[in-house]
C-alpha cells in the first residue's frame, strides 16, 4: 500500500510541508510506504485548456507533473496539503487540480482511491480550498478521508502546536484504514460523472 503526499507549497520544509510529512508519518506508522512530491523547485505549467487530453487521455505539457500523474496513479491514498495565498489555495495546487483532468481520461484514473486534506492559513480562506479539494476528490470517484486546516504564518510555526501535528498524524493513520476497506465506487457510474449538465455525448 502506497500513500502520496502533495505539498502544493512553494515554500520547502515550510508548514504545510511539515504537517505532510507528519501525516506521512502517521501513515507508515499503519505500515503503508510513502513518498512526498512538493511542488517547491518544480517546473509546475497551467493547463492551456488545448483540450487534446478529452481525446487522448494524456497532457502535451512537458513539465514535471508528469512524474506526478504515475505517483498518483500508483498511490492507494492521496494527501492533498496547500498553503492560502490571497484567501485561496496555491497557484501550484490549482495547476495541479486542472492538469489533472487528462487522468479522468478515458477512465477514472484516480477512482477508489483515498484523499485527505490539509491547508494550512494565515487569516481567512482556509474553508474554501478544502471545499474545493473535497469537491474535487468527489468528481474523481475517490473517497474523501477528513482533513486538517491550521493556522500559520512563520516558517515552522505548526511545530509549537501539538493538536495540528497529532491532528495530521491521525489523518495518515485514517487514510491508511480507508484504503485497508477496499472502496470500489459503484461500477455503473465509473465511465461518467452526473451533474446538471451532462449532455447527449454522455449516452444520457
């Protein structure tokens, strides 16, 4: 069993970046193997909205989320982890989110497996990019785990407060456990998505 952490932080071994790895931490401790991708020195394009990955299931952008998409693939478990940059979640997590739409493509790649949340705040904006991580682990068929929202602003910070880091220990515990129940979303929606606009090209 495999569990990926996802610091979406440009800041390395900032605190986003610890509560990952603690989480990480609390993982292995359930004896899963972990890695951590951040995103901290990496070449993290935008999607250009070229749509070529509706077509071929794959992204034209050469950039390194490319290695990140196999890592997610491989995962059983997702740690999804963001800093709030002006209310909201980092560029380099949003780049993430929409690069990863190739991976619904022609199937759910990320179907079944487990996501967790952990964003860390100055001030306000924290809620909002966890209710865009849940929303977004939901339209990839994953099961959400709970999540982990604090507040810092200093480099290190999250180390002076025991709650935040048992908190995302627990969280990789959780995860874990998740992933041991053998989720499998119902196979008759696993091709598709429902909403309010799905149209003809979906066979509806």
């Amino acid at each position: 069993m495999k569990v990926l952490g996802i610091s979406s932080s440009p800041r390395r071994k900032g605190n986003t970046e610890t509560l990952i790895m603690e989480a990480l931490k609390g993982a292995e401790a359930e004896g899963a193997e972990t890695e951590l991708f951040s995103v901290a020195g990496k070449d993290i394009k935008p999607c250009d909205g070229c749509q070529t990955c509706v077509l071929t299931g794959q992204c034209h952008i050469k950039d390194d989320v490319q290695g990140l998409f196999q890592k997610m693939i491989a995962a059983d478990g997702i740690i999804f982890g963001t800093p709030i940059y002006f209310y909201a979640m980092s560029a380099q997590a949003k780049a993430i989110i929409d690069r990863t739409y190739c991976l619904r493509r022609p199937d759910f790649k990320l179907a079944n497996k487990v996501g967790g949340i952990i964003a860390v705040a100055g001030g306000i904006g924290l809620m909002e990019a966890i209710k865009d991580y849940y929303f977004y682990i939901a339209i990839n068929h994953m099961l959400a785990a709970d999540y982990v929202g604090a507040y810092a602003s200093d480099r290190g910070e999250v180390n002076n407060n025991r709650h935040y880091l048992k908190s995302a220990w627990e969280l990789g515990r959780e995860v874990v456990q998740l992933v041991k129940i053998g989720f499998q979303y119902p196979s008759e929606f696993q091709r598709r998505g429902l909403s309010s606009y799905v149209t003809e090209k979906w066979g509806v």
